[in-house]
C-alpha cells in the first residue's frame, strides 16, 4: 500500500488495519510523507474517529523509530504518562505520583514532555523543582539504575517526531499523535497506569495495552473531567490483568475526606502549579496531597502492591506526611 491508499481509505470512511497504519506513520518517520499528506491522513482520522487498531499501528511505528536503551533493567518498570489535554489545569499529579512511587520502592520511567493543557508540563514542573529532565541517555539510564526513578524526555527520545511537528502545529485540534505518546515509552514498561482526557478513550487505550502485552495497566477518567484519580468525584477505569480487560469505578467517598478545598488542587498559573507541588512534598495536608496520594495508591494496585486502591491510598498519605517522599526527592536531585 503506497501512504496515499492509506489516506483514500480513511477518506472512504473505512478504518484502516493496524498493519496498514503502522506502514503510513513509519513513512511519516523516516519523512517520506508530504505535509499536505500527513495533514490529510490525521484530518481523516480524526473525523472518522481513530479505532484502537489504528492507534496500535501508529504507537508500533513511533516505537520503532524511537531510541532504543542500551540497558537491559533487571526489574519491573511503571509509567505514569497520561494523555494530558484534558483542559482542568491542575497541578502535576501524575508526576508528583511518579516521584511518590519511586519512594516506596516502584521503579519508575517517567515518560513526558513540556505543557499540554496545563500550565506546567511533566517537564516544566520537575525543571522547576530542580530536576533536570533535558539529560543524555546515558545519564538517564544511568538515573534508574542509580535511583530507581528517571524521566524520558518525549523530543529527545522520539527525534523522528520532527518531521510531524510543524503539521501538528498547524492544525491545531487534537490527533492521533495525542494518543500514542502514552503509549510509546521507549523503555517499554509492562505496568502502565494512563490518564485520559475522554472517557470514551479508556476502552480504546486498554485494548491497545492489551495488544502490546503489558502485565498490568489501568486507563482512568473521572467524572468531572481529569485525566486522573479525582478526589472529588468517581473516578472510572478499564483494568488489565494477565490479558484479561475489565471495567471498574472508585468512588473517593471511601476515603472519608472532608473539608477538601479545589484551588489546592487547580492552577492557576504555573508559579502557583510550583507552589502546590512544593506543598506536596513539603508534607502540607492540602487537598493536592490527597490527590497525589490517591494516584500514587491506584500505582501501587497497578503493581501489584496492594488489594486496592483504597490501600495503597493510605500507604502514599504515609510516605508524604511522614516526609518519606520529601527526603527521596531531595536524594534524587542530589544525584542528577
């Protein structure tokens, strides 16, 4: 199929196979596909709604030309790598929950890049609190070895992505190219818990987990519109386990918490966004924490640590009142 066929197809309405959508995205890789092509492929796409198969193809091409680590790591790794885009403008939960993880002994390879819909990206914010994301390879290899937590910067690990960029940022809408970086951490994780912008989007990324065989994952949408675990609303969520999907809700009332105020929680501005992360791990019993605690729990479940979330809840409000996470984070920084 030469990538115009892919493209008429799309335009006839008709989905295309995984095979078919990976061998147009790995054209788009290498620069072989025009912008006027591209930005048709991703128009059409869009408008037909993209199926999980076409984000699978699309996820195996961006995989393959991704960098690939020159270390084998001797254990389980996890992401915490959300689609971002959801439009709510909280502070960085997903990362403050990365960092939380990693001080209770999860392994985990942040994958990332600047703002999406935030005021400040996965990027922005660890820049912010002092550490560097824009490293070498080596160094950041080396980081998870060392520390049991790294961060993948998305450009510097995807630099085939070069070629989409100037036709992303033209068309300005949302593609399937918002959807596979999730899923296209170069380090392959087999655990990965992805925060959605739609809820429609939970069934299509767990079947694409699915696919790509991971161990355990969790794809969540709360009910009042964030791309993670919400503290004020049920949160839903597809769960994989040993190949087998399943749906779930967890309703924060369980918890028994009161007195929760939003703006510790949304952003204002990403001084502000700053300001609550440095609560957070200053062991300040803002609503942002509990939020963070209640993320960094549903990881906890995804690895296996815990029978629940409400569990692992409990062990994250732990570690970040007691300044367990506070002290790793000062460590992790001290060893960049």
């Amino acid at each position: 199929m030469e990538p115009r066929a892919a493209v008429l197809k799309l335009i006839d309405r008709k989905h295309l196979s995984a095979e078919e959508a990976e061998f147009f995205m790995n054209h788009v890789m290498k620069g072989e596909v025009s912008e006027v092509l591209l930005s048709s492929f991703l128009t059409a796409m869009r408008a037909n709604g993209e199926s999980a198969d076409e984000v699978l193809g699309c996820t195996l091409a961006l995989r393959k030309n991704a960098l690939r680590p020159k270390t084998v790591f001797p254990f389980d790794l996890l992401d915490t790598c959300g689609t971002g885009g959801d439009g709510q403008g909280t502070l960085n939960i997903s990362t403050l929950s990365a960092i939380t993880l990693a001080s209770l002994g999860i392994k985990v390879a942040k994958h990332g890049n600047r703002s999406v819909s935030s005021h400040t990206g996965s990027s922005d914010i660890l820049t912010r609190l002092g550490y560097q994301t824009e490293t070498t390879q080596e160094e950041v290899e080396a980081h998870l070895i060392d520390c049991g937590f790294t961060f993948l910067f998305a450009p510097m690990w995807h630099p085939s992505m070069k070629y989409a960029g100037p036709v992303r940022k033209e068309l300005g809408f949302r593609t399937v190219f918002n959807m596979i970086g999730p899923l296209s951490n170069p380090f392959s994780p087999q655990f990965q818990m992805i925060g959605v912008y739609q809820p429609e989007l939970m069934e299509l990324f767990i079947k694409v987990l699915q696919s790509l065989g991971l161990k355990r994952a969790l794809v969540c949408h709360s009910r009042d519109g964030l791309d993670e675990f919400s503290i004020f609303q049920i949160t839903d969520y597809t769960f994989l386990e040993n190949g087998i999907i399943s749906r779930h809700s967890f309703d924060p009332k369980i918890l028994e918490l009161s007195s929760l105020k939003r703006e510790e929680v949304y952003a204002s501005s990403s001084d502000h966004a700053e300001d609550l992360a440095r609560k957070v791990l200053n062991s300040e019993p803002i609503a942002g924490t509990h939020a963070v605690a209640l993320n960094t729990g549903a990881g906890l479940f995804v690895m296996g640590k815990t029978e629940s979330i409400e569990q692992g809840y409990k062990i994250a409000w732990e570690a970040l009142l007691s300044g367990k996470t506070k002290k790793y984070f000062e460590d992790l920084i001290s060893k960049a």
